[in-house]
C-alpha cells in the first residue's frame, strides 16, 4: 500500500510548497507594477516646451503628482486628453507628462491644439526613462506622494471612475504638504 | 450584445459539464441507465455552448470590438484580421478559453468512439471529461473571464504583443493545446479504469489510439514553438530550457513513457499501475503547464503573486484534480496486480528501462523548472537554472534510453534471448559508427566524442528500426499500421538525434559590426552588407538591411532583416532572415544602429537545424499512423484476452 501512497504523498509536498508561495504574496489587489511602494525612478529631461530647461524628478518631490506617459502616435492618448485636462481643472494634483519615443515638434502641435493640460512634459525620445519606470505601453499613470513614493499605477487612459475611485481617495487622506 | 451572448453561453456550459460529470459518474456507479444516456446529450450542449462562446469572442476580435476588456488589452484596428483572430489565444483568458473549445471538441471525438465501449466505462470516461471541463469553466468564470466590459470603451485597443504577431503563433498554441488537452484522454480512461476497479488489455486497446494521437500533437505543437523561437525571437538557438518550453517538454516525456506503457499493458496485460500512474502523471503535468505558464507563475516568481486569487484557485483545482487521481490510485491500484511475468533481457524490461529514464528525465526538467519556485517558496533567495543544469542531467539519462532503443527494439516479448540477434545488432552498429563518423569527420573535419557518440546512436536508431520491418517487407509479409507507425515515429527520433548533435556541435556564430560595401566570412560564406532602408508596415514602421550572401564565390541569397518598432506598444522585435542552403541553415539577425551607417550584425549558420523540426513532424506522422491500425477501430469484435498469447513481432 505504501507503494501506491508515494506519489500522493510527493504531490502533497509540492502542493504545500506552491502554497507557502501564494501565502507570501501580497494579500489582496492586483499588482500591476514593481514600483508601487517604492521610490520613482530618478530621471532628468529637456522640457518639452522650453527645450533649454530640464524637468528633473528631485524639483518634483513634496508634493502629489500624476506621471503621465503619452505620445502622438498614441490613439488611446487622444481619447485620454479630455480627461487631463478636466484633471487640471480640478487643481488638486499637478500632471508631469512623459512625452514618449515621440517628435518633440508634433507633440507641441498636439498641446497648442488639443490644450495643454501638463505642468510640465519631459521628453523622453530614447524611452530610456520609461524603460526606468517600467513602461508598458502608452498611456499610463502612475502617482506619486510627497516623499516620491509611487503609490498607484493605472494602465490604458485614466478614466471618472479611476480618478474619484482611486485617485481621489490617495490624494485627499493625505492632503499636499501634510505629508 | 455578442460578449454578453458569449457570457451567458460560458455559464450554460458550466452547468452543462456539471451534469456530465454527474451524470456520468453518478450514473455508472448507481448502474443508472437513463442518467447514462444522459451524459452524451450533456456533451453535445457543452460543445455547442462553448463553441458559441468562441465564435463571440472572435467576432469581437474581428469586429474590433475595444469595449471588450480582453480585445482592448489585446487588439488593435491597425492589426491584421489574421492576427485578429489569433490575438484570441494571445493572452491568459483567451487561452484558457481555447484549452475548454479544445477539451470540448476531444470529447465530442471521445463519446462517438465510446459508442463501442461498455456503457459503463465510456459514462465513467466522459463524466471525468466533464470534471476537467468544469473546473477550467469555473476557473475562466471567476477569474479569468474574457467577456468583461470596458467602461468607457477604449478608442483603440492596445495591440497584440508584437513577438506574437507572426504566423507561428497562429497555428503553433492550438496544436500544442490539442496535445496538452489530449492527454485529458488518457486521465479520463484512467480515472475510469480505477473507479471500475478493473482494467484489461481491452482497457489498454482503447487508450492507446487516444494517447498516440494527442502525442502526436504535442509533438508537432513542440516543434512549431522552437521553430517559431529560431526565427521570430531572433537569437537563433531553438531551445533554451525555458520554463514555457519545459512546461510542454515534461508532459511529453511522461506522455511518451506512457504510449510505451501502454503498448506492454495491451500487448501483455502488465505495468498495470504503472501505466494509471503516467496517465496521471501526464495530464497533471498539462495541467501544471497550461496553469503556471499562463499565469506567469514559472516565467517571473513574483507573478504568481500578482493575482493570489488566481493562485488559489489554481492550487485549489491542481489538488482536486491530481490530488484525487492520487488518492484513488493509492487506493486502486494494489488491486490490479498482474501474474504474468518476463525475463530480464525480454522486450517488457527494455520498456520499462524506457519508462524509468523518461520519468527520470521528465522528473530533471521539473527539478530544474520549478527550482526558482521552491527556493522562493523556502525563502532561500533568488535561484536560477540554466543550460548547466539542464543538459548534462538531461545527457545522463536520454544517452542510455537512446542505446537501449536499438537493442529492445528486437527483443521478444516474455523471452530474453537476445543472443539470436546478437549478429544483427553488432553489425548495424558497427555500420552506424563508421557512417557517423565517417560524415561527422569527413563533411566537417572536426568534431568532439560526445559528436561521434550522439551520430552513431542517431544512425543506429534508424538502422536498427529498419531491420525487422524491411525483412518482413521483402519477405512479402504484411506490416500492420502500428509497426509502420512506430518505424516511422523511431526514425524521426534517430533523425532528430542526428540532427540535434550536428547543430551542437558545427555551428559557427559571428557578431560583427559592419559599414556599407564591408562584408564578413565564416564557414565558407561570405556575407556583404549593403547598407539599411526605411520599410513601413500595416503597424509597424522597419528598418531593412540588405545583406548579399555567397558561398565559395557562388550566389545564395539576398537576405533582409528586419527591426521592427510597432507602433502602439512601441516594442522592437528583430525579424530575422532564414536562408536554406544546402542543408545549412543560415540566420541572419540586425542589431544596433553603431552610427556612420554601420550596423551590427549577427550571422549565424546551422548545419541541419531544419531537420530538427522535420524529424519532429516525422515522429508525429509516425504517432498518427500507428493510432489508425485497424486492431484499435475492430476492438468491439470482443477480442479473447489471451494473457501473453500474443508474440508478433515488432509493434
């Protein structure tokens, strides 16, 4: 009978081996990138609109910001334009934009026509920065406090239901310079 | 209104393959006849549904449907209706969706041939089937539902990832699929054979068929994946012991050691519980395989923890299914003892070597795959297997199990006398040595022991093979489709072998930079870079080097490689250029733009590498004709089970 009973038993361990690895995961929630929790990467880049300046991520900490991956080529990031600049509006969270593997000079044509709902945009024409921040595709978001902590990433266009749900909530129980 | 259609079709189904299972088990253990016949009408509605389902799906695809999460996440209007259709299986749900369609359609095919079996094991079979069937329903539904809504829908979707769009990806997971879910088969006939408590040679006569011709899939499905590995990810091997390759590489093994099982258990009524084990074993390795592929489990350790909830269902299902075919062997299978036994030296200890180093090999691979896992697991830190590990282990226990073919191959059934062929074989190998190295030496004029070594046991095998079926043949006896099929299948194999040591061991690999009008030579070739041009896409922009190639003077080719940068997802994919000359296989790959108009490039040739995947397709030609003999269709004809009566030679 023991026999018979080995390759239960064999099976048995491994099943308690793959479940000590699902116990070591995060409770609950999907995570959808490795920097959440962590500090954003570091990065400096010439200003989209003012080519001799340089946005750097250190003049960014201190406050929440939105990181805003987008580029021309992008068709989801035109349906998402609506959206930023209905953010902006809203004045509780300033928009850093990412322009990405992008013409700088189309990407301004974008901003005059289209409004320009960023504080600032950073060009990023090697994607060198977004392979730092682990860039899938374009748009995404991520959100960062105070301390430069990535604390939320959304993929695809932002949306209401993202904003009030997800953002929102993060930005309010911590309001800026609280921190 | 098509997603929700599909939706809704994927539940019915669910409730439908509950019934199955129900029906089928309930039924055949209460003796129940109407619950019985209810099984098959289970089946059919099941298939319908989820074909339903499919066919949504897919009109979401080619529709361009971006409200559909799934097609969202994985379309793009700028995409090939082709790809459309393929970007289906794309991803996790698509997949999981393809393996239930796949697993429908085997049981389809599965109760039209059980009209000939004993209602009672073909309910028992089919009622197993639906188990499967609703576990990965529930899976899908709960977890992993493709029908899932975007609100607001996107404007574009967010394209397929870019290294899958290419016509391997189309045909290459539905086949290996077809394989995977085949072996469900065979754990089905298995689970039914224990829940019955009784398993005869008949038992065995009705598996093989089944068993041969998911093989035969997996096998082709295998192939297909290196093949589409060698040209589209650009760094020309064809294997890399990957945990997505080892994933459809350890069900094979096991799933080969099981074919062979099965032959001693129809031919001779032993390895009984053996034979139950490597069904078991195959499928949970399928099942293993499809799950932690899927879910990037094995790719990234840390994924598996990206959705717990997936996780835990996925363990949760693993130790229903496996957990409980373990269980009832434990139970059942000391019952099935046979009396009949052989001799060291007969035709069954040969098998059974060749069951023992292919378990031995499947159980290295999965040592080696799943490793990473166990040491995260134990918290033992970040732990990674290579190449080091895999082939040599892999060496130790394939070199033996290849020698042995040629000697069991003409060993009796029972009797161990092999002194009868003792002239035979000396003489084939003796030929197949001196063939081997006499190519090896005198075609390349190099080589290493371990070339002559895997030369000779590759001709050896073909040589040995062919012995007994060409003295049969022209002695004008006939040869059953099984002898042919299993010839056919054993050749492939010697050819694979082959073709496998020559790769390894003559293949020349040159990284160069090169301007305009440079050019580079290696074995014999001359490569001539002439310079690169811009190509545009349907999504994607290239650049295109135009390579001119010759050999000793003469013209082969004009190859043009590609680098490829897809719009939306914005990835590069290198598209390499493949060139067959005589029997080389020349690779030729672009790499970075170095400035001033050079370029580096890789250049590779490979002597024989296509012959690789054409002995893979040989074996699987070999498989599917041996699952057509005739003794598996005329299995009603209640054959007398004459126990080690039957000593035909070969098959």
């Amino acid at each position: 009978m023991s026999r018979f009973l080995l390759p239960l038993g064999v099976f048995l361990l491994l099943a308690v081996v793959l479940g000590i690895g699902i116990w070591h995961a995060p409770e609950k929630g999907v995570v959808t990138s490795p920097l959440l929790g962590k500090p954003a990467p570091q990065f400096s880049l010439p200003d989209l609109n003012q080519p001799t300046h340089q946005v750097r991520s250190v003049d960014l900490k201190g406050r929440w910001y939105l990181f805003n991956v987008w580029g021309t080529w992008c068709v989801e990031c035109r349906a998402e334009h609506d959206m930023l600049l209905r953010v902006q509006r809203a004045g509780l969270v300033p928009l850093i934009g990412l322009d990405w593997k992008d013409d700088a000079s189309q990407a301004r044509a974008w901003l005059t026509q289209l409004g320009n709902p960023y504080q600032a945009v950073a060009v990023d024409t090697s994607g060198r920065v977004a392979i730092d921040w682990g860039v899938y595709g374009a748009p995404e978001t991520f959100l960062v406090n105070p301390r430069g902590i990535v604390v939320y990433k959304h993929v695809g266009a932002l949306t209401d239901a993202v904003w009030s749900k997800e953002i929102l909530p993060r930005v309010s129980a911590a309001p800026p310079g609280k921190s | 209104m098509l997603p929700e259609l599909g939706h809704f079709a994927l539940i019915l189904a669910l409730l439908l393959a509950a019934l199955q299972a129900f029906f089928g088990v309930a039924g055949a253990a209460r003796g129940n006849e109407r619950w019985m016949a209810a099984v098959t009408t289970a089946v059919a509605g099941q298939a319908v549904m989820v074909a339903t389902a499919v066919a949504c799906l897919m009109a979401s695809f080619v529709g361009n449907d971006f409200s559909v999460a799934y097609v969202a996440e994985n379309s793009n209007s700028a995409l090939p209706l082709f790809y459309r259709v393929a970007a289906l299986w794309g991803a996790h749900e698509g997949s999981l969706l393809l393996w239930i369609f796949l697993l429908a359609m085997w049981t389809v095919a599965v109760a039209f041939g059980a009209r000939r079996l004993p209602p009672r094991l073909s309910a028992r079979v089919l009622g197993v089937l639906g188990l499967v069937s609703f576990g990965f329903l529930l899976f899908t539904l709960a977890t992993s539902n493709p029908f899932l809504r975007l609100d607001p829908a996107a404007a574009d979707g967010r394209d397929l990832n870019p290294i899958l769009q290419d016509p391997g990806l189309a045909v290459h997971p539905p086949i290996l699929y077809t394989g995977y879910v085949g072996f469900s088969v065979a754990f089905a006939f298995a689970c039914a054979a224990m829940l019955e408590g009784r398993l005869d040679q008949n038992w065995a006569r009705w598996t093989r068929p089944w068993t041969v011709t998911a093989w035969s899939f997996l096998t082709c499905g295998i192939a297909l994946g290196s093949f589409w590995a060698y040209y589209e990810l650009g760094w020309g091997g064809f294997w890399f012991w990957d945990p997505v390759e080892n994933a459809s590489f350890m069900p094979w093994l096991v799933g080969t050691a099981l074919i062979h099982s099965l032959a001693v258990t129809d031919k001779r009524g032993l390895f009984k519980s053996w034979t139950l084990l490597l069904a078991i074993l195959a499928f949970s390795l399928s099942l293993l395989g499809t799950f932690l592929v899927r879910s990037g489990v094995l790719v990234s350790v840390h994924s598996f923890a990206a959705d717990p909830q997936r996780g835990i269902f996925i363990l949760a299902f693993l130790i229903i299914m496996i957990g409980g075919a373990l269980g009832l062997y434990a139970w059942r299978a000391p019952q099935l003892r046979s009396n009949a036994g052989f001799e060291l030296g007969a035709r069954e200890s040969f098998l059974l070597f060749n069951n023992i180093l292919l378990v031995i090999a499947a159980g290295t691979v999965f040592a080696g795959t799943l490793a990473p896992l166990i040491a995260d697991a134990l918290k033992l830190g970040a732990l990674s297997v290579g190449p080091p590990y895999f082939n040599p282990t892999f060496l130790m226990s394939v070199l033996p199990l290849l020698a042995l073919l040629s000697l069991g191959i003409h060993a009796n059934w029972k009797r161990g006398r092999l002194q009868d062929k003792q002239r035979t074989l000396l003489y084939t190998l003796i030929a197949a040595a001196v063939l081997a190295c006499g190519l090896a030496f005198g075609l390349y004029g190099r080589g290493r022991l371990l070339t002559a070594v895997g030369a000779t046991l590759g001709v050896w095998i073909i040589l040995a093979s062919l012995v007994d079926p060409v003295d049969r043949w022209r002695r004008g006896l006939s040869l059953s489709r099984g002898v042919v099929g299993m010839t056919v299948a054993h050749v492939g194999l010697g050819l694979a072998v082959i073709a496998l040591t020559t790769v390894q061991s003559f293949t020349v690999e040159r990284d160069v930079a090169l301007s305009p009008g440079a050019s580079v030579a290696a074995a014999g070739y001359e490569f001539r870079f002439q310079g690169v041009r811009a190509v545009e896409g349907p999504n994607y922009s290239a650049i295109a080097a135009t390579v001119v190639v010759t050999h000793h003077g003469a013209a082969v080719a004009v190859l043009q490689p590609q680098k490829r940068q897809y719009w939306v997802q914005r990835q590069v994919t290198s598209e390499t250029a493949i060139r067959m000359y005589r029997g080389d296989n020349i690779l030729l790959a672009l790499g970075e733009d170095l400035g001033a108009g050079r370029w580096s490039v890789r250049v590779q040739i490979r002597p024989l590498v296509s012959l690789v995947w054409l002995a893979a397709f040989i074996m699987a030609c070999g498989g599917a004709l041996a699952a057509s003999d005739r003794r598996y269709r005329a299995a009603k004809a209640a054959v007398p089970v004459a126990q080690g009566a039957v000593t035909e030679p070969g098959a």
